[in-house]
C-alpha cells in the first residue's frame, strides 16, 4: 500500500467514527413517548368502539386506525353547555396536525357519546345533527 491509500482509509475510518459519535449522541437526546392510554383521558378507544366523555368535555385527541383508512378525533373543549368535537380523515400529517373539516358541538347533558368502528371506517351518526 502506498502513503495516499492509507491517508485515505485513516480518514475513511476517522469519517466512520466520529458519525457513529454524532449519531449516539443524536439518538441519546430523542424522547421516546409511550402512547397515553389512561382511563382518564376525554376519548376511550376499544376494539369495536369509541366512547367520548362530552360531560367533561377534556381536551384530547386521538388517531383511530381502520382497514379503509384513518380518523382523527379531538375534543376541542368546551364552550357554554355545549362540548367541541372535530374529526376528519387523517390524510398526511403523523402528528395530527392538520385541520379537521367536520366540527359538531354536542350538548354536555349527553355525558357520553359512542360510535361503533367497523372496518369501512367510525359510524358518527350518533351526533351528526351537531356537527356542519
């Protein structure tokens, strides 16, 4: 080997290394957030429904996956006696940023609202003479 081949593979290898630092310290300061599936949270979401407390009417929100596509679901707070819900497609965005076409505002009185999942996608008949 010449004096220019081993310059080469020397910075090669030094190249390598100081990525790999860069790398372990990049990955060390990532958080790594475990999905919040409390029993105290505004949107419960099980297998075959999806149960929203409109009564308190917490803040919350929520992406539901099914075969035909995915929901997002917030329960934008409330306002007087009524609770804010917004949902729409989830089209793009994977940190549910995005603006949600369909808003209903559902009187408090009704303390829950439930919506069936089937795989074609969340029956949200239950509330739709709330929403425009």
């Amino acid at each position: 080997m010449n004096r220019k081949t081993k310059i080469i593979i020397a910075l090669l290898v030094v190249a390598a290394l100081i990525a790999s630092f860069i790398y372990s310290m990049y990955s060390a300061n990532r958080p790594t957030v475990e999905p919040d599936l409390s029993a105290g949270r505004a949107i419960q979401v099980s297998k075959e429904e999806i149960v929203i407390d409109t009564g308190t009417c917490k803040p919350d929100l929520r992406r539901v996956d099914t075969l035909s596509g995915a929901t997002i679901i917030e329960v934008a707070g409330k306002e007087f006696d009524v609770c804010l819900l917004n949902y729409g497609p989830a089209l793009h965005d994977r940190n549910l940023n995005q603006k949600l076409p369909i808003r209903c505002a559902v009187p408090i009185e009704r303390e829950q609202v439930k919506f069936p999942i089937f795989n074609r996608g969340i029956d949200f008949a239950e509330i739709e003479e709330y929403c425009e």
